[in-house]
C-alpha cells in the first residue's frame, strides 16, 4: 500500500468491497487498519463482515424488537443491528 493519501485510501477501499467473498480474514482486518488510519467510515460495508474473526460467513437468525441478529458461522458470534 505504501503512502496514499484520503482519497486514494477511499478509492483502495472502494474496490475491496465490490468482490468481498473471495477475500482472506487477513486481508479484510488490513483494508479496516486503513480505514482507520485516514479516519474512513465503513459504513454499511462493516456489517458484511464479523467484527471477532474477520470472517464474511454470515448466517441470519432472526428478528426482534426491530433488531436483525445475524451469527457467525466461523466463531458464532452474535451481532445485533438496528433495522432502520
């Protein structure tokens, strides 16, 4: 990656979440460091991937109180969104 500027970084980011399933849990946790280094929101695109393991196996479970809870098929853990 090298020195980037914000722009370039958003770019570089950009282009990473169009194909996120045939990525590695290592290169996922690299693209978070850079966005974290240039202060980029992800948005939308963190709930793609597990938060513990980095992993983009996702599996569904429910809905409760307006809240989507959806489990890691990798590590099991849950993540709970609100539903807008």
């Amino acid at each position: 990656m090298g020195k980037e500027n914000k722009e370039e970084a958003r770019k570089n980011i950009e282009d990473f979440f169009k194909d996120l399933k045939d990525k590695t849990p290592k290169e996922i946790k690299k693209i978070k460091t850079l966005a974290m280094s240039f202060n980029i929101k992800l948005g939308d695109k963190r709930k793609k991937f597990c938060p513990k393991c980095y992993s983009t196996k996702l599996k569904f479970r429910k809905i409760k109180n307006g809240t989507k809870i959806v489990e890691c098929e990798n590590c099991s853990n849950l993540m709970r969104w609100k539903i807008k």
